[in-house]
C-alpha cells in the first residue's frame, strides 16, 4: 500500500417540542464527536418524519382556503458551511431529504394564508374605528340638544314662577316683566292671559324633543357599545392569529432545522449508485476546488482522486470501519508493517539463489536466478534476446511475463508510531495511505478543526490532491495522469487500476464549473506583502468552516522516495 383550536395547537407544539428534545438530547443515541464547522446537533437515530401534523388541518383550514404554496428557497435552505456546493444536491441511499422541504413549504403556506386573514382582520378593525368617532360625535351632539332643551324648560319655568309671583302682589306692567324674564329664550312679547296655554305648550313640545332626542342618544350609544365589542372581539381573534402565525412560523423553522439537520446527516450515507459514502465526495470535490483554486494548471478533478480512494482504502470504509460525519475513519486504517517481506513469487526463486535486497518501496522486483526454477512443463527455457535481455517470447511468439517477486517495501519506523501505532516498522495510514515520511512532508489541515490527521479523509484527500499535483504538470490527459498515479504508486497495475476506477466514478456526476474569476487572483498587495496564503473562495467551494484555516496547495520541490 502507498499514500379548540388552542388545544390541538398547544398539543402539536408539545409534541414538536419533546420530539426535537429527543432528536437533540444527549445520550447514547447522540454522536460523540459534534460536526465540526456548523452548529448543527446530530444524532445517530434516523430523522423521524412520521410525527408530522400538517398545521392546515390542526387550524382547521380547507385546502381552497389556503394561500397559494410558496416556493422553496432551496439556496437558504441547502446553505452549508460544511458541504461543497453541488454536494448537496446529490442523493444518498434511501434518501427522505425532500420531506422537510416540503413540510417547510406547507408550513410557509400556512402562514402566509394566516398573514392574509390577520391583514384582513386588521382592515376590519382600521374600517370599524371612524364608525365608533362618527358615533362618539352624535352622541355628544345629541347631549348637547338635551342639555340645551333641559335649560330652555328650566328658564321657561323659572319665568313662568317669576310672572306668578309678580302677579301675585300685583306689579304693574307684567307684560314687560314676564318678556324680559324669557327673552333669552326666544319670547320677545307674552300677554298675561296667555302664559299659562302658550308657555305650558312649548314646555311639552320640548320635553318631547328632549325625550325623543335622548331616546336617539342612546341608540347611537348601543350601536356605540356593538361596534366597540367588535372591535374587542378581532382584537382577541387578530391575537389568536399571531399566535397562530408565531405558532406556524415557529413550525416552518423547525423544518427547516431539520433539513439542515438532515442534510448533514447523509454525510455518511453511500451515495446513490455509487460506492463511497457523502463525506468522501464531499472531501474529494473540496480537494479538487482547493487545486482549482490555488494550482488551476494542475487541472485535477474530484473523481481522479475517488479513483485512489477506491484502490487504497475503499474511500474509508476498509475492514469494519467507514467515515463519520467529520470525515474521520471510525477504525484508524494502517497497511501491513513495511519490513521488506516477499508478498508474492518467492517459489520462482532457485534453491540457493540470492533474495533480491528491499527498496524503500513495493514493487515487482527481478528473478536473477530464476531459469532453473521454471516449471519443467513450459514449452522453452528464456534464452537471451537480440537487445541483450531476456527473451521473453514464447514458441509461438507470443510475450510472456519476465519472472519476478514482489517485495514489499523496507521501512523502519520514523514516527516512533505516533501516526502509525508501530515502532518497529512504518505502515502506510488512512484512507489514502500515506507512510509517516511523506505524510509529515504533505500533512495538511484540510477543514480547519486545527489538527492535520492522516485519518481525516479532508485533510488526507488534499494532501494527495497536492502530491499528485506535485508530481505531473497537469492530469487533464490520461499521459498526465498515469505520470501522477505512477509517482503515487510505482506500479504500473496500480496505475490501471486508479485510471479505470476514476473513470467510473467520471461518469457519475457532474458539477458547475468553476467561476471564471476567482476572488483568489485579486488579493490585495497588503495581503500578498504578508504572504499570507490566498484562501479559497467559499462560493466556489460552497464551505464557510473550512475558509477559516485555508488549505493551500503545495509544490514539493524534494526528491521524495516513491511512495
């Protein structure tokens, strides 16, 4: 190996409540580690879509009632700080993912269907308030004609009394008396034999009119006291209705929750039709973006990288272990201890022959003394060819393969078994297998969670995106990619090998392509003079968390040892 309403309301909430609590709370159920770059809880459990309540029917409202569904926001919603853009639209085995969204969407609709009633509720109210001024004017209108009927009878009788007594003691000129006595209320002349008839006449007329208009009055104020119920009556029902909205809103947000929730948790999850797990694309496509960004010349792409994830480790899922959601191996991955031991054709060696020495990597090594070791049945013995080498043709011309041994590579420990739990000999570690030596020249922290960990299928992915870089001018022809396969690994089946199983993996998916400027290429001079690294830009990579420690590609300017 190398590198009312009220109550199903209240009892939905609750249910929303503890069920969230259950899906959050921590336990045995909960993941150990929390997903690094969001602030998103995950739980081992599978996402429960069966305790939804559609809040149209807990509100009692008919389908022909509802407002039209909105569209979902799928920008808003599928906005991730952890995966690449694209990645989240690829589906996983058995995926439910489309259940949140949807309920998000009904939730939405819900609302807004409460948001149209709630304004016309409130244009209700806005059109009652100047009936209740119009009426509050009458009123007082009406109030002042009876006040003004009331002190017109009470001068009329205090003139009538005043005559009385006058004509009582026998005062001359009454006439004159009597019409100064009411000339403020409209009599200018009364004769004496006609107070008592016309006086007491007009004072019934306007007992009257100050009945009829109190009568009136208090119509205006009953319809006064009916509008102000109403009134009352939205108010509390414009009351229900924000808590209705609050209620739905609260719910729409929820679901959402989820969906991010949910999103994150296919991280592990295959793929559809594929063979890796979410994470790995999501670490491959990161890589290949991170080279697009800082090495465009280079010209790698996710599914090249897919192609040694496969060959080294099955992308992280060798033996009983796979990748969680941080894209760490859950069973750390290391190869056989390199000590140099023959894995292959050690019969093709004659007795007493010399054992090839070990190198310092695996390969097909050959069989110096291996004629007398060929098996007797075959047709000829090799004899020396026209080029001075073996003659590797057989009778009827056909080539036949050179005898060889494969020998795995020498290595003593060089870690002290830090990377590789082995302090004897150095093995190969993580899903894309890589020795300790090469490792500490390529670590790299790839997701910014301040470590930089052979195991972590982020860092390692782009630790091999840069060797390889490093290693061919560009893998945009397969000449280039054999040249970089075969540095990965100096074994030409090897290389076959990758090529073949990228190519499958090519014809999976398809990405945007990269934006034809990138924010890369117009640094500031102040942050070139720093020298600082240009960090990616995350609506390329469609990251945030991981904008934070900026991978950045490195050119390896060393003679390293092939592995």
């Amino acid at each position: 190996m190398e590198a009312g309403r009220s109550h199903p309301r209240a009892l939905v909430a609750c249910v929303s409540t503890l069920l969230a609590l259950a899906l959050v709370a921590p336990g045995a159920a909960a993941q150990d580690d929390p997903l690094h770059g969001a602030d998103i809880p995950l739980s081992e459990e599978a996402v429960d879509t069966s305790e939804w309540i559609d809040p149209a029917e807990t509100l009692g409202f008919a389908e022909d009632e509802l407002a039209p569904a909105p569209e979902a926001d799928l920008t808003e919603l599928n906005a991730s700080p952890i995966l690449a853009t694209g990645v989240e639209d690829i589906p996983v085995e058995d995926d439910t993912l489309g259940v949140h969204v949807d309920q998000h969407v009904r939730a939405l609709q819900v609302a807004a269907t409460i948001e149209q009633r709630i304004d016309d509720t409130s244009a209700t109210i806005a059109s009652l308030r100047p009936r209740v001024e119009e009426l509050n004017a009458e009123i007082i209108d009406e109030q002042d004609h009876e006040a003004r009927l009331t002190f017109e009878i009470e001068r009329i009788n205090a003139a009538i009394a005043e005559f009385a007594v006058r004509a009582f003691i026998g005062e001359e000129d009454l006439e004159i008396a009597f019409s100064e006595a009411v000339s403020d209320v409209g009599e200018t002349k009364v004769l004496a034999d006609g107070v008592r008839e016309g006086q007491f006449d007009e004072i019934e007329a306007k007992e009257a009119e100050r009945e009829r208009r109190r009568l009136h009055r208090l119509e205006l104020e009953a319809e006064r006291e009916r509008v102000r119920s109403r009134i009352d009556n939205l108010q509390a029902h414009r009351l229900d209705q924000l808590a209705d909205l609050r209620w739905v809103e609260d719910l729409a947000e929820s679901e959402a929750t989820a969906h991010q929730r949910h999103l994150h948790l296919r991280l592990t999850d295959i793929v559809d039709g594929a063979d890796f797990q979410l994470v790995a694309l999501n670490a491959y496509v990161i890589a290949a973006r991170t080279l697009a960004e800082q090495s465009p010349a280079c010209a790698i792409e996710w599914w090249m990288l897919a192609g040694i994830g496969s060959i080294e480790s099955f992308h992280g899922r060798f033996g009983d272990g796979e990748l969680d959601h941080n894209g760490l191996t859950t069973e750390p991955i290391y190869g056989p201890a390199l000590d140099g031991r023959i894995l292959e054709g050690e019969e093709l060696l004659a007795p007493g022959a010399e054992i090839p020495e070990a190198t310092t990597r695996t390969e097909d090594l050959p069989v110096a003394s291996a004629a007398d070791a060929v098996d007797p049945a075959t047709p000829a013995a090799p004899t020396a060819s026209a080029e001075g080498g073996p003659d590797t043709s057989t009778e009827d011309g056909a080539d036949a393969a050179a005898p060889v041994i494969r020998r795995l590579a020498l290595i003593e420990d060089t870690d002290g078994g830090v990377l590789d739990a082995d302090t004897t000999y150095d093995r190969a570690v993580g899903p894309m297998q890589f020795i300790p030596q090469t490792w500490n020249l390529q670590e790299i922290d790839a997701n910014g969670d301040g470590e930089m960990n052979p195991q972590n299928i982020y860092d390692a992915a782009l630790a091999s995106a840069n060797y390889l870089c490093a290693s061919t001018t560009s893998m945009s022809t397969v000449e280039g990619q054999e040249q970089a396969y075969f540095a990965y690994n100096h074994d030409t089946a090897y290389t076959e090998a990758v090529i073949a199983a990228s190519e499958r993996y090519r014809e999976l998916f398809t990405f945007p392509e990269p934006p034809e400027t990138s924010n890369v290429a117009e640094l500031s001079s102040e942050l070139m003079d720093d020298g600082d690294a240009p960090a990616p830009t995350s609506h390329w990579l469609g990251i945030g968390a991981f904008d934070a420690e900026a991978p950045t590609a490195i050119r390896l300017e060393l003679d390293l040892p092939d592995w």
